[in-house]
C-alpha cells in the first residue's frame, strides 16, 4: 500500500496553512508554517500569486485530501461513492471522510494527529463494538462505541493525546468516557458541524471536468 513518507510539515507549507498532520508540534512556536508560510523549496518565497480556476481547485482537493492523509486513488475513491448519495455531493464526501475509523479515533483524542490514529489502529489498540479492528478506513454508524483495548490502556501516546482534549472541544456527534477510554459515534455529522476549513465545491468542479 503506497504511503507518504517524506516530511509532513512541507505538505502544510505547501497549502500555506496548518493541516494539523504533526499533533502537538503544530501547536508550538516550532510549526514550520508560523516561522515560513510559503511552500517548500529554494523559489517558494519568489512564485507568482496568479494562478488558474483550475489550480484553486486542485490545491482545495490536495488540501482535503492530506488532512484526512488519504491517497489520490483513495480519496477519488470516495468521491466516486459520495456521487451515489442524495443531496450535495461534497457534503456527502465530507460525511464520508469524517465516518473513517482513523478519523473519529483522533477527534476523540486518543491520537495527537490522524496519522498517529490510523498508526494505532493498524496495530489493533482498538475495537468497535467489543470487536477488534484494525482497518483505518472502516466506516463507522451510529451507535457504534469505540474502545481502547484492555491491553493498550497504558500506552503513554493515547494518554498524552487524552490530556490535551477539553469536553467543550469535543465534536457534537461524539461522545468521550474519559474513564473508560472509550467513545460513542453518535450520529453522522452535518456538513456545518464538521469543524474543517475547506470548500469541497471546488472539488467536486474539478472532478467533474
């Protein structure tokens, strides 16, 4: 399964904004993107600003695609079927992508970031449902309850991530049992409940060129 292996902080520089890839370093004096907001590279402070329909559009979809830390082929995977869905095709898509296992993992705070999440995942520290599963893209439904395994509950990542999250920052569709390590996935979210900064119309122009 292909992967991104090269450093994340570039892909932020790149979109000139923080994606939140890295956990608590974007938090911290040392995020790359506060002290050079510009992409990557030896001509990123000198690139023209123009830049086409078609471009806007394109960097939208990278941006979307790289917080959820998906692949090309996976994440026009997950337009595809977003088309199959009534309503707004980008709200279907976002709906999708917050549904991912790896993704609500992380909004619970058991992750500093979501490739952390989807880490922890693969290495089975999690059921749903009193079943283990260790497959990041598992589309979680309502009433689904996501729990740290008994074996993980030490693990110093998911309880450094736990000190950091605050109930008022907690997602409406989630509910936290801090005490238990687990989590209730209470509903799929609205499109204007879903705290991400991205207009997925855009994608959805440029898929459908």
């Amino acid at each position: 399964m292909a992967r991104y292996i090269d450093a994340s902080c570039k892909l932020c520089r790149r979109e000139r904004q923080k994606l939140f890839l890295k956990g608590t370093k974007c938090y911290t004096e040392k995020c790359p993107v506060d002290k050079r907001a510009y992409p990557p590279g030896q001509h990123g402070q000198n690139r023209r600003q123009r830049i086409s329909e078609y471009g806007v559009q394109l960097r939208e979809k990278q941006k979307v695609r790289r917080i959820y830390g998906l692949m090309e082929a996976q994440f026009r995977n997950y337009f595809e079927r977003s088309l199959r869905h009534t309503g707004r095709t980008g709200d279907a898509l976002v709906k999708l992508l917050e549904r991912r296992l790896d993704n609500v993992v992380y909004r619970l705070g058991f992750a500093p970031s979501r490739k952390s999440a989807r880490q922890l995942v693969l290495h089975r520290h999690f059921t749903v449902n009193n079943a283990i599963v260790d497959v990041p893209s598992y589309l979680l439904r309502p009433g689904d309850v996501i729990q740290v395994r008994d074996k993980s509950r030490k693990l110093e990542i998911i309880h450094g991530a736990m000190k950091r999250v605050k109930d008022s920052a907690l997602s409406a569709w989630l509910s936290l049992d801090k005490a238990n390590l687990s989590g209730t996935f209470l509903n799929i979210p609205e499109r204007g409940e879903v705290p991400l900064n991205a207009n997925e119309q855009l994608i959805v122009e440029l898929y459908s060129k």
